[in-house]
C-alpha cells in the first residue's frame, strides 16, 4: 500500500500543529467532538431539502467507546461523511477545512451551526495517538474508506469493509494511544470519569447527544461486599446551553443551579443578568454576582474573567479581555458566533467583535448596578460591602479615566443618619452656603467621629463622609469633584469656613502670638510646616491640618506600601491651636523658651494619637507628661 506525503510545507509544519498550537494535550477531544458536530450539522442541513436523508434531528448522534485492553479512543458520528477524494483533500492537506467552504457556499440559519473552520483540530489527536484511523462513508455511497497515518511520515487513504456497525453512514476515528512516559500520562484519557470531565468542561452544549457506555458498581445479588460491573449507555452532554433558552421559561432555582456547578460556588449568587444581544455583533451571555467575594479575590493569585464559547463549544475557560478590571468579581460566560479566532480556537484575535462585546457586558453591568442601587437598597449594599473596593480602586485606574461610569456606584459612610449614602444623595442635602463635599479618613468610624477636626464643620450643620478604607481618599482625589463640587478633607489647612470678620480677627491673633508660634515650630522642626491658632477647634485644644494635596491618612497609606529606594512621602503639616483653650491661655503666660518647646512636643505627639499615628518617642512623651503634671 502507498504511503502518500501530506499536501502541505513540510514536516515541521505539522509537528508544529501537533506540538506548539495547543496548549493542552485534552483539548483534542473538544477538537474531533466538534468535527463530529460539523459532520452532522452538514447532513441535518442537507435534510432540510432533501427527503432522502430519511433523518429526524433526534436521530444524530455523536458515539464515545474506550478500550483499555486496546488502548484506543474510538469518536463515532451518523453525519455526512466523507468520500475517498474528500478524505484525501480534507485530511491529507494541512490547515484545509470542508466546513469553513460548507459555511461560505450556504447561508445557515440558527439551527444550522457550523462550528469548524480550519482544518488543523483533526491534528491535535496526534497530541495523544501514535496511529490515527479514520473510517468513513459518505452519505448517498456504498463504499467505506479507510485514512491512516502515524504522523509525519505521511498517510494510506484505501477501502475498506469495516466502517461502523452503529451508522450507515458518518465517521469512525480510532485513536490508538501513545504509551504513558515519565512526564506523560496517556493512559487518563480511557477512564471513565476524565472523559465525562471533559466533554462537560468543553463540549456540553453541542447540540447532539454525545454517548457513551459508562461502567457503574452493581453490588451482587445475595452478597453484601462483592461487585459486578455494569455498562450503560449514557448521554454525557446537556446539548441546550441554558443561556438559548427563553428567559420566561427558566426559574430563579435553575439559574442559580447552574451557577453553583459551574462557578464552584457553596452559595447562591446575588444577581444574574441573561442576554441577548443582537446588532453590529450578536452574542448571548450569562452574568452572575457573587454572594460573597472570593478568598483571594483581593490577591495577585485571583484570575478575573468570563467563559468564552463559540456555538456552545468552549474556546477560554477566563477570557480576561471580556471584563475590566473594576467588573472582575462578575462570573459567566459569553457566547458568540462573530468572533474571530486564531487557528487553534483556544485564543482569540483581539479584534474589533472582542472590544464590542467587552464594551456592551460593560454596559450590561453597569445598568444592572445601578437598578439594584435604585430599586434594591438593602442588596445594593450588601453588594457594595462585598465589591465595593474594587469599584473604588476602579477610580483611582487609569488615571481617573473611568470617574464619570463609576462614581455614581459608589457609597460612603456618613454623619447624616448614620448611614451609607451616594455622593448624589449627600449634594442634594447641601445647604445652600455649602461650597465643598466634606469628609474625614480614618481606620474606622468611632476614630473618626472623635476627631478635633469634625467639631467645626458638624457645628456649622455639614455633613461628612466618612472614609474608612485607604483607597476611599485616592479615589475622591481622582475624581476631584462630583456635579461640580470640590472634595475637600476636615484636616485641610484651608478649611474655610469663616466669614471675613472672623478670618481677619484670627490672623490678627496669630500676628500677635508670632514669637510663641516661631519657638514652637523650632522644637518642631522637619515635623510640622508651622503652628498657628485655629477656628475649627470647639473641645479639643490641638490638632493636626495638612497643605497641599497630600493628606495625613495618605501619608501613611503610602508609607505603608513598599519601594524599592525605601524613601518616604511626607505631608505638610501644620499644628493648630484652639485660641479659645485653656492650654493656649497658659502657653501664652509662658516666658521660659526651653518650657515653650517642651509643651510644642508634648502638643504633637497629642495630636498624633487623635490622629491614631505612633508617637516616634513615647519615653520622652511619658517623662514631659510627668515633668508638666
């Protein structure tokens, strides 16, 4: 029998399809499985039109049989099959598919999908098989042929009188395996319960039934510890994707039933959206919100992003193009006809359909959120509780560019009622003399509510927001404003919330205690910008304001995080005194400089503990509390 060349480069080309295009030797299942699909779809299409085929789409099948004795995966279908010339052209040239031409020259309907398009999938078997047959008989003929080949060295195309004894017609592929080695471990794929895995990961909404004889333990009738093994014939795939289905026939139960299996998740999701997009690119899609966000959801280790699948046969387990960042706790799954793929379906061609499908599943979230934030307060904020950092972080991404999409998701703490309000609620409550959204940072609300700097702001009936998370101020600083308000910290140096009257008598004051202010500076020199009396203070006799940009609570987030000089970031402080205080009255009776100094540091490390920081010498500390006492 003649060995023929395969009709391609060379050699390398085809060890190049066998060793470098997948990246996982399992995937040669979804491949001929969905080569089997193709075959069906082409004589369930022909069917359509031609009463001869005498076939119902209930009678197509796809066959599985494993044989360890033989080591050999056999893949059966009763589709159109293919002629000795077609075998030849179809297997025999590299990269040449009948299925991409059968959907070119036929305008197909839902009903009739063509999954295929290259040609290279059959060649992944060689991934697995030392000796490859394909069996086949095309629909209409009475001779079967046989296509061998043991890889490179070429291939026999002959007749044949053993094809099938389940069709008349369709293809038979024995794979004969390769013998297991040290790193590889062939023998998997002839259990059982791997190949159930991995028609359920891959291809589980191919829409005809995939078979398989599945050995179960059957005790012995009479016995209490002795077993038979039993054999039936069992449909491994669900065949009708949840997300085609009409949304008014499925369930709450179904739903979350079947995000539990798919996703692993103990717990129900809080939310799900069904889609079905149709226009410049059509797609249908699942979407799911967690209950609760995963353990390592907020590490490196986390992976964000949807399944991908192409008519029901998955192409990415987490397509992370699908989702930005800021959406990485949604789950699901996206699937779509329009993509372009690479010739290994297992990668996608960032193309113009990806970035429209990402761009509306953006959207899609984003109204989603917003409904629950309008229509289901209580979820919305157990939603936030969970996902709301990420919605923050968003913000600060980017430098700032996605503010204007994110802003009006987010919720923070507030002196109002107590409770979480949007930014949207907090402007509408501003009295009219309010000029700034007002807020206060803090490791948690009962170190805010206590701090100096709120007395003054809460006397003049303002509400704060309370930020108690370390992005929340990096958030609002990207932001800059909100329906055309500025953010403005309670420890902002200028505060401004005097009338002119009383801006003038303070500076007034200060001139006046100039000497004091400049000899307490000098104890506090290269920790504070300068000290001078404040009108924000009511209870407290001290506190701690920053300049610039740069708060205090941002200083020691960023101080916090590691660089790799090792430097430090430092605000500009000042020390504000209350005037009204007894502690200024006696400052101001003092005349001995040393004594001066020691109540400026004794005044500091005060104002560091209401700010919750470290005090840098708490030995020095005690001995000045003892010495003054």
């Amino acid at each position: 029998m003649e060995t023929k060349a395969f009709q391609a480069e060379s050699k390398k080309l085809l060890d190049m399809m066998i060793h470098s295009i997948y990246t996982h030797k399992e995937i040669f299942l979804r491949e001929l499985i969905s080569n089997a699909s193709d075959a069906i779809d082409k004589l369930y299409f022909k069917s359509l039109t031609d009463d001869s085929v005498g076939l119902n789409k209930e009678d197509f099948f796809i066959r599985l049989d494993l044989n360890k004795t033989q080591r050999t995966i056999t893949i059966t279908d009763n589709g159109i099959g293919m002629t000795e010339e077609e075998l030849e052209k179809n297997l025999g040239t590299i990269a040449n598919s009948g299925s991409l031409q059968f959907k070119t020259d036929n305008k197909l309907g839902e009903e009739q999908q063509i999954i295929g398009q290259f040609g290279v999938g059959f060649y992944s078997a060689f991934m697995v098989a030392k000796k490859v047959s394909v069996f086949s008989r095309a629909f209409g003929t009475e001779q079967a042929h046989v296509w061998q080949s043991e890889g490179v060295d070429g291939y026999t195309v002959q007749e044949t009188g053993d094809f099938s004894d389940l069709t008349k017609h369709g293809t038979k592929i024995v794979l004969e395996l390769m013998d297991d080695a040290d790193e590889e471990n062939y023998s998997e794929f002839l259990e059982d319960y791997r190949i159930q895995y991995l028609v359920k990961k891959y291809s589980d909404y191919i829409r005809f039934p995939i078979q398989m004889e599945v050995s179960h333990r059957k005790l012995k009738e009479g016995t209490t510890d002795e077993y038979d093994m039993e054999y039936t014939l069992e449909t491994l795939n669900s065949q009708v994707p949840l997300w085609k289905k009409n949304q008014n026939e499925l369930t709450e139960d179904e739903y979350n039933a079947f995000y539990q299996e798919k996703f692993n998740d103990y717990m129900p999701p809080m939310a799900h959206k069904h889609v079905h997009n149709e226009g410049t690119v059509s797609y249908d899609a699942l979407l799911y919100i967690p209950s609760k966000a995963p353990f390592n959801y907020y590490t490196r280790e986390y992976e964000k992003g949807l399944q991908l699948y192409t008519n029901g046969v998955l192409i990415m387990e987490k397509c992370a193009d699908l989702l930005p960042d800021y959406y990485s706790f949604v789950k699901g799954l996206v699937d779509s006809e329009d993509l372009s793929l690479n010739i290994s379906r297992e990668l996608l061609q960032h193309d113009r359909q990806l970035k429209l499908i990402a761009k509306s599943i953006e959207k899609t979230i984003h109204n989603e959120l917003s409904r629950m934030l309008k229509n289901d307060r209580e979820k919305y904020e157990k939603f936030f509780d969970a996902f709301g950092t990420q919605i923050k972080y968003g913000i600060c991404s980017d430098y700032g560019m996605h503010k204007d999409e994110l802003s009006d998701l987010l919720l923070f703490w507030s002196s109002h009622e107590e409770k979480l309000v949007t930014l949207a609620e907090y402007v509408e409550r501003m009295p009219e003399d309010q000029k700034d959204i007002y807020y206060a940072a803090g490791n948690s609300l009962a170190q805010i509510k206590a701090l100096p700097q709120t007395e003054a702001v809460l006397a003049k009936g303002y509400e704060i927001l309370y930020f108690t998370i370390p992005v929340d101020e990096f958030a609002v600083k990207n932001m800059m404003t909100f329906k055309d308000k500025n953010f403005k910290s309670v420890t902002a140096a200028d505060l401004d919330l005097n009338t002119e009257e009383e801006k003038k008598a303070l500076e007034e004051k200060n001139e006046e205690n100039k000497n004091l202010f400049e000899t307490m500076q000098k104890a506090l020199e290269g920790k504070v910008q300068k000290v001078a009396l404040s009108s924000r203070l009511k209870s407290y006799p001290v506190c701690l304001a920053s300049e610039g940009d740069l708060t205090l609570e941002m200083e020691k987030t960023l101080n916090a995080m590691p660089t790799p000089d090792g430097n430090k970031v430092q605000a500009k402080l000042v020390l504000e005194l209350n005037p009204e205080h007894p502690v200024f009255q006696k400052l101001t009776a003092l005349d001995n400089s040393e004594t001066i100094e020691k109540y400026a540091k004794l005044l500091y490390n005060q104002a560091l503990l209401m700010e919750n920081m470290p005090i840098e010498n708490p030995a020095e500390f005690s001995s000045l509390i003892c010495e003054l006492m």
